[in-house]
C-alpha cells in the first residue's frame, strides 16, 4: 500500500486527512508536535504517530534517518500558523513574523529536501511517480485584493514560489508538486464563521491530490480543483 508523510495530523485538516487516507488503506506516518497530547489523532487505528517540531531542522533530519529506505508516495506539509490576527503590522511583531515564515515558508521546504530520497524510492518502486501536497492559502496570491495578515500572506506567497520551483526541478524526477488553499475552514484557524466545515475541505483537498498527475504539477489548486492565480 502506498504512504503518506503529514505534518500536523493532530487537529483540523490535517486530522480528517489522517483519518481519510488511513481509512483508504494507506500507510500513513503522522507527525505533530506534542503527540502525548493528540488524543484523537492516537485513536485512528494503523497508523504511526512521531513527534516532530517542523522548525527543528536537526529533528526533521532524525525523523528522515529514522525511515530511511521507506518509499513514501506524498508528502503533505500540513503544519502552518497565523501569526498576528488583528491585520495591522507594528515592530513588535517582527519575531512572529519571522515565525510564521518559519513554520509556513520554510519548514515544507526542509521536509521537501529531507524526505526527497524516500519520494524518489516510491518513484521507483512504482513507476507512478510521487507527490508533494503543501496547505497554502488563496491569501498568498498576489491577486488577492486585500490587505492586512501580512506575516501570513508573506508566507503564503513565499511557499507558493518555492514550491512553484521545486515542481520545475522534480519534474524530471517524476514526481509532482503543489499548492493547495483548502477554503476558509471552520477549525481553530478559521474560526466558526467560515464558509465550510472540515470534512468538506478534507474530501475536497483529497480528492485533487488523488488525481494529482505530472502534468498538474507547478500548480495552485483550490481544495474544489479550481486553479488559483499566483
């Protein structure tokens, strides 16, 4: 059966995606930071729970040597944070702007590399080729038309073009790489007022990644299948 990498499985998106792909039968490694405390997440059946800070580098490079020689199928930078909520942006914030970035822009980044060995194994293994699926968000683009979250949208937007070009240097490699606004989701993030609930994110955002070929690869996909403009 194919595996999965996901990184922040504890709550919300990331814990109905856990559960959906393992009730599909995948192998599925899920990773949060505190899983003593991630009571839902260690009731799914059959899967395998680690403990990862995605901004401890030296603990995502462990976690690589711990499944080295595992082919994992996708990858699914789930983990992110919203930084300051009240929109402006004042001088004190600039240490969790650099947060932010650090959990939203950079940490997929690292996984992408750490883990790109046991992508290409299930490459190979296959034949079919691999996936990198990363939660961004509509507001990263560029389009977008209004202001304020800037800590958010600027690491948005920058995962956007990192992975946008990490799809350009993998596609030789056969394996397929995205981005994915999931829709303003009523979770801990998105509050109660959002327009929908996290099952249909979750149905949604799998459903474009089960489907996801080398030839969607480089793109920005709403969690309908509907591409996003940069």
């Amino acid at each position: 059966m194919p595996t999965l990498l996901i990184t922040g499985a504890n709550r919300g998106i990331g814990l109905e995606l856990t559960k959906r792909y393992a009730t599909d039968g995948w192998t599925v490694i899920a990773a949060c930071r505190e899983p003593q405390s991630a009571t839902a997440l260690k009731a799914i059946r059959g899967i395998t729970v680690e403990a990862l800070d995605v901004t401890d580098y030296a603990a995502v490079d462990k976690l690589a040597q711990t499944y080295d020689g595992t082919a994992i199928d996708l990858l699914l930078n789930n983990a992110g944070i919203y930084g300051n909520r009240d929109g402006a942006l004042k001088v004190s914030d600039f240490d969790i702007y650099l947060e932010v970035l650090r959990v939203n822009s950079v940490a997929p980044m690292k996984l992408a590399l750490a883990f790109l060995p046991h992508l290409k194994a299930a490459q190979n293994r296959s034949g079919g080729g691999a996936k990198i699926a990363t939660i961004s968000s509509r507001m990263g683009s560029i389009e977008q038309g209004s202001g304020g979250s800037y800590a958010y949208r600027a690491s948005k937007a920058a995962i956007n073009a990192g992975m946008h070009n990490l799809a350009l240097d993998l596609k030789s490699s056969n394996i397929a790489c995205i981005t994915l606004h999931p829709g303003w989701v009523k979770t801990d993030m998105g509050g109660s007022g959002a327009d929908i609930d996290v099952g249909t994110s979750a149905a949604g955002l799998k459903k474009v990644i089960d489907s996801l070929t080398l030839k969607d690869t480089g793109k920005f996909y709403n969690y309908d299948g509907g591409e996003i403009p940069w």
